[in-house]
C-alpha cells in the first residue's frame, strides 16, 4: 500500500526543508523526516517514538524496544494543522542499533479513518461512542 500523493506530501509538507539522498534508488525514494510520534503496538499499548525517514511505502523509526518481523502498529503522524494520519503498519525488520536502540523499517500497510482513530468517543453521543467501540474491535483484532 502506498500513500497518495496528497497524503504523502500532507505528512511531509509540515517539515521544512525535507531532503533526498543523492544515493537512493528505490522505488519509493526516502525523505529525510524528524519527527515525535505515538505509535499503538498490540493489546492496545500507546508508546512514543521517533520517525527518521519516511516514503510513500513505509516508515524508519529509531525506537526503545524491539518490534518483532510481521508485527503490526498504529502510527500517528502530524500533517501540519489538520487531524493526524492515521496508518496501519507493518514491521518489515528490526535491527539493534546499540544497546537500547532499534532501528524499525514498517511498511504502510492501510489508512485509518483519522477522525475516528484519533478522538475517543465524545461524552453523551451514541453514534461517536458506537465508532469508538468498532474501531476498538478492529483494533484488537488487527493489533492482537
């Protein structure tokens, strides 16, 4: 799965200066991109990391912890001013880098509704609340 142009230059857009190695040759070229963000691992667990590049096809992280091969995930990624980018990831390697550094490569695997995946259910609304509820299933059954 590939981000779409809009999408793509949504997430990378916020960044100033974004910039491409003169070595890269891959089909969908990395962007050099810094950046803070939440991630959700299995069972529900929100956790921060760090972006370090980013392309149309997937996501280098620097993380704390080892992601194992095949594994899925969240990723929240800022887009300036609007609601994040919601995307299911999928952990394509991880390689130590020291002692307490994993470098994780993660493949976009699908968009998810950014409304819904990045509010909880506001107080009193049935619908919002049954939104809420569904993303959660999709969530467990996705994650677990």
């Amino acid at each position: 799965m590939s981000l779409s142009a809009e999408q793509f230059a949504s997430v990378v857009g916020s960044v100033e200066r974004p910039s491409v190695p003169h070595h890269e040759k891959r089909r969908a070229p990395r962007v050099v991109y810094r950046a803070r963000v939440q991630i959700m691992l299995g069972g529900g667990k929100q956790v921060m990391t760090t972006v370090r590049d980013i392309s149309s096809r997937g996501v280098g992280l620097m993380h704390g912890e080892p992601l194992e091969a095949g594994s899925q995930f969240v990723l929240q990624l800022p887009r300036g001013k609007q609601t994040p980018a919601a995307l299911l990831c999928t952990v394509a390697y991880c390689r130590q880098q020291h002692a307490s550094m994993f470098v994780i490569g993660a493949e976009f695997t699908c968009v998810l509704n950014c409304a819904v995946a990045a509010a909880p259910a506001a107080a009193g609304s049935a619908r919002d609340e049954a939104e809420s509820k569904e993303l959660e299933r999709i969530r467990k059954s996705i994650l677990s």
